[in-house]
C-alpha cells in the first residue's frame, strides 16, 4: 500500500465520520430548546418577543414541522449535491456564507500555527539547550503564566499594547474600508489575531514539551553515540535531536487543532475577523440551523485533517514510526554524514 | 557552546525581524475622516438583511440611508413627505392618494415611478408574503396607479398607523420582478433611492456608501459613509480613541472614557424603549388594580437610572412618556412609600413591621422573571425586587432562559419586559394591552390584560386619522391603564453614541431600541 492508498483509505473514513457529525449534529440541534422559526422573527424586529400566532406562521413558512428524518434526508440529499440549504436569517446559501468566511479562518489558524511552530521551537530549543540557569527558569515561569492566561486574555492584552497603547497596527478587520485589500494591508491586520491565537495558553506546553523533548533525546544512546564519532555538535542537532524530540509536540500539534480552531472563534470576535467563528456565534445565537450544521461539519473536516497531518508528520520525524508506502531506509548507519 | 551561541543568535534575529515587520505594517492611527469626506462609524451587530420589507420598527443604518418610502419621520418623529410630495385621505379614510415627486431616480439611473410602489407594497401584503412587515399592511385591499406619478390606496376599514407602515423603503420593481420580495442577493446589494448608494457590502467587515448625486432632496454633504461592524465593545473603543473610526455605538460605562478626548462628543439620544414588569393578569393576586397601583408607587427609578443605566436613562410612568400623543401628566407615578402602604390598607392587606403585606392570611408573595440572558434586565430585576420586597411585597427574582420563558408565558407570575415606539402608538399598544391580544388568543398580550376603557380607546385611536382625535384617544387610553396599569413602569434606556467634536448633523431626536433611527438625516451630517 503507498501513502496515496493510505491517504485514500482515511479519506473514506473521514467521509463517514462526517456523516455520522451530520446525523448528530441535526438531532442534537432538534432537541435543542428553542425555536428557529421564533429566532427569525425576532432578529428581524430586532427581540421583541413574537405571538403564537406569528411563529406557527413562520415555522409553516420554513418547513420545520416536517418530522426530523424526512427534514434530515431533504438536506443530506441537497448536501449530497453541494447544496448546504440557506441561512434562516440572511436567506444566502450557506455556501455563499462559507465562501466568505471560512478561508479567513483558515489564513488565520495556518499563520497562527507557523508563528506558534518557530516561536515554541525557538523558545523550546533555547530553553532545552541553555547551561544558564536563570534563562531556562526565567522561561519555564513566563510559559507558566502564558499557559495560565485565558485565550481571550492574550488577546485583550495585545490589542490593548499594539493598538491601543503603542498605535503599532490596526484593531481589528482584515483591511481598511474602502481601500483595496492587498497583501500589505492584510498582512498587518494578521499580527495582532494571529499572535494572540498563537500564544495564547496553549504555547506554554509546546514549548514545554519540545523541551523536554531535547532534554530527552540528548541523553539518548544514539546521541551518545554520534558524540562519541566525533560529529559536530551542530550536526548532532540537526540530524539526531531535533527530529525525534519534535515527536511529541507535532502529535499535540495534530490533535489540538480543535481548540485552536475553539480559540480562533473568541479571537475572531475580539479582532473583528470575518471568519467562521463570527459566522458561527451568529448562527448559534440565531438559532439559524443550516449554518451551524455546516460550521460544524466544516470545523469537523479541519480536525479531521489536522490529526492526518500531524499523524503523517511524526512518520516523518519518528524513525520508528512507519506508515504504509514510507520507503526510508532504517536505522542511520555509521559514516551516513 | 557554538549551537547554543548559534540558536541564542537565531531567535534574537528572529524577534528583530519580527518586530521589525510589524513597525512597517500600517499602524493602527489614521487622521480623521474629514480630510476625504467621509464619516465612519462602528456598529456592535451587524444586520440580517439591508432589505427593509424585513426590518419591523429596526432599520439599520445602511438601509436607513440607502432607501426612502412614500412618507419618512422627521426629528419630531412626525410623519412628513419623502417618494411622495403630497397626500390627501378621503372623507370615509379609506381612500391615500398620493402624488409622487418628479425625476426621482434609482441608484442604479432607472426612473422611479407608481409602478414601483404598487410592486412593493402588493410584494409584501400577499398573503404568502415572506416579509415581517406585512402585518403593517393587512388593512389595505388595493393598491392603484392612474399614472406614472399618482398612487391610490384603498383600505377596507380605517388605519391610522399606516402612514408610519409606509416610511418602509419602497423597492425597485425592475430589479424585483418576478423573484422573492426578500431575494436574499438584492437585500445584499441593495438599490435604492436614498441619498447614499451602497458600493461595498463586505459581510461580517463594513459597507461603504458613497453620496447619490441624483438624490431628490440635493447631494448629502458627505462623499462617504463607512459602517464597521465590530462585535467587541472594546475594540470599539480603541479603534474609536485611536481614530480608526470617527464615531461610534457606546456602552454606557465607556461614555466617561471617551469624554475626556478633545476631539470627541458623547450624544445621548432619548429611545422609546421601556422596560416594565408585566403583571399575569390571571393570578388573582394581581386583581385588584390598587395593588398594582402600590407597586407602581414603591419602585424608586432614580436609583434604577443610576445603579443600572449609569444615568444613561429615565424613569417611566407609562408607555408613551416619550411618544408624540403621550402626555406627561396623567399617569404621575413616582417614588412614595406612604401611598404604598395608603393604596395597600385601601385594598384591604395589613403588614406587621418586617413582614409583607397580607390579606385573609394569603401574603403578597409572587416572583418576577426575565429572560435570563440579558444581563440589563436581570440587573433590573435584582434591584426591583429587593425594593418591593423592603416595601412590603415578598418577592423573588427569578430569571429564566428565553426558551423556557415564550413556551411558559401563562405560568410566570410577572415580567420584565420591554416595548415601546418614538412613532405612532398603535404598533407598540395594541399587542401588548389589547384583549382581543391575549396569550390565549395567540397574540402578544403575554400578561392577559383586559380592560374595556383601554380596549376602546385603542380601537379609537387605531382609527383616528386627525390628528386631534388621535390624541383623544390616546388620552384615554393613558387615563384608563393609570387607573388600571398592566405593568409596573420602570425606566426608558437611552443611546450613547460618540460622535467627533468638529462633526455636526446629528439631532436629538427620540430613537428606536438600541438607538435605531440615527441616522435619519445622515444627508445633512458634515464636517464643520
């Protein structure tokens, strides 16, 4: 089997992963309290509460008094095509909606996971790394508070600092309205969201775990016994250390994705981004059913995928981890330098 | 010894050339609006729709400016001429014949006509319209163009509130035609006849609006509007303080931050919107008006104001304390635990010290709910009850999610809750306090009063198309829910908005809930 066939392979279980997160999901949001059908009436006057009368109106008009499986199976079929049904509230298609916004998410989230990668590799290789005391303690006791600072914290913190206190870069939104939106602008709008996301509480522990993940893998025989062959120590690190002690911290990375994509919902709201999770605290305070079941769905794939990559990534970085079709030759030889 | 100096080497250039990068992004400071003309200002919601059929009584600011109806509101509040230069109504009111304005345009060049109006409004009276505003129009049984500049409608009984219906945004029929009146795409990319055209709807980011040079009533001062959407109250207020947007919707614990910038105002506007506890007619403890009368007496709503509002808000003594046909006088309830206690022994209870008011050995003891997730009306509700309860009422404060409350209404012994309209009355009594209204007849008269002077009085006033008679009725209708009041009258909140101190344009003219209604004149905003 190559690694296409075993990306194919949890391919198809991904597709009925999500299938089975689609049936959940419409059942737990019909047992829900609540009415959509109320929920729309109400944004549109803005809360006032809505008669009897006017929601048994609404509810007619919105098809919700169908029973759930035939509700289910009329939106699995659209699903089936591509058609995720309209928003309850806007009337767009939720495509259209996700269109929008969940590409927004995705920049967010990937720069925020590369400037957490090389900040927590940075941090973590100078604190596994150091002889000075000081500097190694100094950083476990600031990776102690960081981890200790709620996300939405982080994110206050910074906007105060850089928007507020210092005007370094703009607040919030991904450009200035009216102007084009070009690499530049929104390259300056990311720092502040995607810092907060990055080194919100989760950083602390990275960088621990890579940490000790140098600590650990320099005292390993194979270590040992590239010293004693008299290679540099730079090479050491390069080859010997770095890839193995990077194991844990990229398994973390793979299975955390969920709750960084749960952060990326807070921060979104805080920076003003136009992303998913805006989408999604919308939808859920609105009651406004086809677009949640997509934001979850969506949010699922993300997962999904994360845990993919990071599973292929610790093959890569983890000798002693084979994935079907991995062709690498076994155990570094002597003089392979 | 050379990897640690190498990596120590590496992050150090790291961090400079990250903070390098950063210090060449554009900051976060930018010089006002008034170099290019333009006004922006940060709203905390986004709205669901810039369409107006879908906006009952809560226009938002962009679709505020983008449309005009038939007639509009002017700072009074009073219905004045817009789409329509003049108006005239039958004898029998039943017969609006109105004669529209010539060369009016659409944004998009085409000629507005008759056509157009009797589109709209026939779009959203019929009888599977999806429109939320099609109740405002359930009186109307055709709708006429004898020409191009002429609209006839006809009513099957009087409707004094439907000149207020028709400052909805008529929609332009060459664009609507033959698809949903609510087409989610147009009511996205909206084309009006306002005075500002909307160029940029970016979701969940801003709309841009540039002046419509073809507007009617001449070219709004303003080249541009920019409405940002920013849910996060502070953020509003670094992007506000950091002159990333020139005004702003404030919280009321922000309006004292923001004072002490030079450059900015802080406007309070009055809004129409009450809160009230609304008494469940049905339990016999609220029977008998003079106990409903006490409470009314027993409610310090100064302190209300103050602990709650911050002082951003009035007292209320009744639901049309602010409205146009409201008058001041009649129902005068105010902080007076003598009357109280007077009103209480009249209805026959006795209080030993300390404890509540009883009668027949039954206590005055009841709860008073709210919808739990709002944190103003709870914040309301824990002061309410402590002072009736130090009046002699036994009361808890017991809020309930909002799913358990509209399912349960019958089962709730009272309410905070919340109403109100700056324009016609109707829209925002005859629900609430109407009998024919009543929770069990499906309406939104969710305590069950009934009244038969009220009843009458509204019918009256719903009616009364002059204007003296209009305030007769409403007269009556104050006098009659004094004597025999639904609901325990607490404050009407206001909005804080922040405007530049060099701004001028913006009226204190009284405004919907959550200060919908600003922007009204926005076409004669400009920098001073």
């Amino acid at each position: 089997m190559t690694t296409a066939q075993f990306v194919a392979r949890r391919a198809v279980t991904a597709a009925l992963v999500l299938l089975a997160i689609s049936v959940l999901c419409f059942t737990l949001l019909d047992l829900a309290p609540g009415d959509p059908a109320r929920a729309v009436l109400e944004a549109r006057s803005g809360g006032l509460p809505a008669s009897v009368a006017e929601v048994a109106d609404q509810r007619a008009l919105m098809g919700l008094d169908d029973p759930l499986a035939q509700r289910y199976l009329r939106w699995a079929g659209g699903a089936a095509t591509g058609d995720l049904g309209a928003s309850s509230i806007t009337g767009r298609p939720v495509t259209a909606e996700l269109a929008d916004t969940v590409p927004w998410t995705v920049l967010l989230t990937v720069v925020a996971t590369v400037f957490s990668v090389l900040g927590a590799v940075a941090v973590g290789l100078v604190a596994g790394l150091t002889k000075r005391r000081w500097l190694r303690r100094g950083i476990e006791l600031a990776m102690f508070v960081l981890g200790g600072m709620p996300g939405f914290v982080t994110a206050l913190l910074l906007l105060y600092l850089g928007a507020a206190r210092w005007q370094l870069l703009p607040s919030g939104g991904v450009g200035r309205p009216g102007e084009d939106v070009t690499v530049a602008v929104v390259a300056a709008h990311l720092v502040l969201p995607a810092a907060a996301l990055a080194f919100g509480h989760h950083f602390g522990s990275y960088v621990r775990l890579i940490q000790t993940g140098i600590t650990g893998v320099r005292a390993a025989p194979h270590v040992d016994n590239a010293r004693a062959r008299g290679l540099g120590a730079w090479t050491i690190l390069r080859r010997h250390v770095l890839g193995p002690a990077l194991v844990p911290f990229a398994t973390r990375l793979g299975v955390g994705t969920g709750a960084l994509l749960a952060g990326a919902y807070a921060i979104e709201v805080i920076f003003s981004w136009p992303g998913m999770g805006r989408l999604a605290i919308a939808a859920a305070k609105a009651q406004d059913y086809p677009v949640l079941t997509a934001v979850v769905l969506v949010t699922a794939a993300f997962v999904i995928a994360a845990n993919l990559l990071g599973e292929l990534a610790v093959s890569r970085l983890d000798p002693r981890v084979r994935l079907p079709g991995d062709t690498r030759r076994g155990p570094v030889v002597v003089g392979d330098h | 010894m050379r990897i640690r100096s190498r990596v120590v080497t590496g992050v150090v250039a790291l961090v400079v050339t990250a903070t390098g990068l950063t210090a060449c992004g554009q900051g976060g400071a930018s010089s006002s609006g008034r170099a290019d003309n333009t006004f922006t200002y940060a709203l905390d919601e986004e709205p669901i729709t810039l369409n107006p059929v879908n906006q009952d009584e809560h226009t938002d600011p962009v679709t505020e400016m983008v449309f005009r109806g038939l007639v509009a509101h002017d700072g009074e509040n009073d219905v004045v001429a817009a789409l329509a230069e003049s108006w005239e109504v039958s004898s029998d009111d039943l017969t609006y014949t109105f004669a529209l304005r010539d060369g009016v345009t659409w944004h998009d060049g085409a000629p507005f006509s008759s056509a157009d109006v009797k589109f709209t409004l026939d779009a959203v009276r019929a009888p599977d319209s999806p429109a939320s505003t099609r109740q405002n129009f359930e009186a109307i049984t055709a709708v006429e163009t004898p020409d191009a500049n002429t609209v006839v409608v006809q009513l099957a009984e009087p409707d004094a509130p439907l000149l207020d219906a028709l400052t909805m945004g008529i929609l332009p029929r060459h664009l609507l035609a033959g698809k949903d009146i609510t087409d989610p795409e147009f009511s996205q990319a909206p084309v009006g006849t306002g005075p500002f055209r909307l160029v940029d709807f970016q979701p969940a980011q801003y709309a841009e609006l540039t002046a419509f040079d073809e507007y009617y009533g001449g070219r709004p001062k303003l080249d541009k509007v920019i409405i940002t959407y920013v849910p996060d109250a502070t953020a509003r207020l670094v992007q506000l303080t950091n002159g990333e947007v020139d005004g702003s919707f404030l919280e009321p614990q922000q309006a004292a931050r923001v004072e002490q910038e030079d450059r900015l105002r802080v406007r309070v506007s009055p809004t129409a919107d009450y809160r009230a506890v609304m008494f469940n007619m049905t339990k016999p403890l609220f029977a008998d008006s003079r106990v409903r009368q006490a409470m009314n007496y027993a409610v310090d709503r100064d302190a209300l104001v103050e602990a709650v509002l911050l002082g951003y808000g009035r007292p209320a003594t009744g639901p049309l304390d602010l409205s146009p046909v409201g008058d001041p006088d009649i129902a005068s309830y105010r902080f007076d635990p003598a009357t109280t206690a007077e009103l209480m022994r009249q209805a026959g209870y006795t209080r030993t010290d300390g404890g509540p008011w009883s009668r027949d050995g039954q206590p005055m003891q009841f709860s008073i709910s709210t919808f739990a997730e709002d944190p103003l009306r709870v914040a309301l509700l824990n002061i309410v009850a402590t002072q009736l309860t130090e009046a002699g009422f036994d009361v808890t404060a017991a809020p309930k999610p909002r799913d358990y409350v509209v399912d349960n209404w019958g089962a709730l012994d009272a309410f905070v809750i919340g109403w109100g309209t700056p324009y016609h009355p109707d829209t925002s009594l005859y629900g609430p306090f109407h009998s024919s209204q009543v929770l069990a007849k499906d309406g939104s008269n969710f305590g069950s009063y009934a009244n038969s002077a009220v009843d009458a009085a509204l019918d009256a006033g719903r009616t009364a198309t002059e204007e003296a008679r209009t305030a007769a009725a409403y007269q009556r209708f104050q006098e009659a829910i004094a004597a025999d009041p639904p609901y325990l009258w607490l404050v009407y909140l206001q909005a804080i908005n922040a405007f530049p101190a060099d701004f001028e344009g913006p009226t204190d003219r009284t405004l919907e809930h959550h200060g919908y209604g600003l922007f009204y004149n926005a076409e004669t905003w400009h920098w001073a």
